[in-house]
C-alpha cells in the first residue's frame, strides 16, 4: 500500500505502508532513493562517536530507519508526525519502545541530501523546534559544515557552524567534542 500524496495520516495508517516514509502533519513524505555514500559515511562515523561517548551515560543512539512518534497529544497510534533521523540520542529511557521513541529525543542529526535538504531545513526545523528538540545539528557531506542548534525558550535561539576544520562541541553535551574533518569522506 502506498500513501496518496493529497490526504492526511497518522501512525496507524503508516504501519501498513511499503517502502520508507515520513509523517509530518500527517503528510506523507517518501523516504527514497537510498542515501548517498557520503550520506551513509558521515551517519556511520557520526553515530559511532555518539555511541562512545553516551556509552554508560544513559543515553541512547539510534540511527535510521528509526521512528519517532511526535504527538501533540501523546496519542501516539494516531500520531500525525512520525521521522526517521538520521542520528537520534534519547535520553529518557522511557521514551524508548520495540517501534522506536514516542515523543522528542533530546539531540537529532539530520545529514543532508539532495533529496531532504529543503525538508531538513524547514519542516523538520519547525517540528523539532515545536517538540523541544534541545539540540540540532544539519550536517551538510557536500559542503563540509555542521550547523548546531540549541533550544532556548522553546526556539532554536543559540546556533553555531562548523567547517572541516573545526572541532565541533555539543551546546548540550559540553563534554563532547569532534574533530569534523572526521565525518567527512576523502
């Protein structure tokens, strides 16, 4: 079954869908082609720095395909949000489930591409801004940059930008650092 792009769904409607899909207010988003090897490469070597340095620390990494539920209502069958991040860090074990993570993770990664840059930047912006998503970070494998934004108010106020050279630090993780010339490919 596949979603008809002029009608509006929900997580129920979603789990009977073949191939990969996003939900953002309730529309249906296909999640192909495949990621590039740039794409995958900068996920794979991301996710990996991530999982060392939560390692013990009761935080979470998971990457796509992974589903968060977002949920204004916390009815997360009928939810009208779900994404795949691309790097998710959950720290709230409660949160987690068999199907993935229903309601916000505290850090996602989205790594840019051709096909998702436009939606990364401006629709999943303002859902993760909307679900207090404490940190953000656009990651962009063709132009060697990371952007990172933190959540202040309720916005993402505090931002900073990082190129291949740079050491990229977490707003929210202050222990965690990176050297970025590591996340992209040679």
């Amino acid at each position: 079954m596949k979603p008809e792009s002029s009608k509006l769904y929900t997580y129920a409607d979603y789990i009977q869908w073949d191939g990969r899909w996003e939900l953002i207010d309730g529309k249906a988003y296909n999640m192909s082609p495949s990621p590039t090897w740039e794409h995958q490469f900068t996920v794979m070597e991301l996710s990996f720095a991530f999982r060392s340095h939560f390692q013990n620390k009761n935080c979470y990494v998971a990457i796509a395909p992974f589903d968060v539920r977002l949920s204004e209502s916390d009815d997360y069958t009928y939810a009208k949000h779900v994404v795949q991040p691309d790097i998710s860090v959950i720290c709230n074990r409660n949160n987690l489930t068999a199907t993935g993570c229903l309601g916000a993770p505290t850090l996602i990664v989205e790594v840019l591409s051709p096909s998702t840059a436009l939606k990364d930047r401006n629709e999943k912006f303002k859902l993760y801004e909307l679900f207090d998503v404490q940190e953000y970070w656009i990651v962009d494998p063709v132009y060697k940059t990371v952007e990172i934004l933190g959540l202040e108010d309720g916005f993402f106020k505090k931002r900073e930008a990082f190129g291949e050279n740079d050491t990229i630090t977490s707003f929210l993780f202050t222990d965690f650092s990176l050297e970025a010339k590591r996340l992209f490919f040679q």
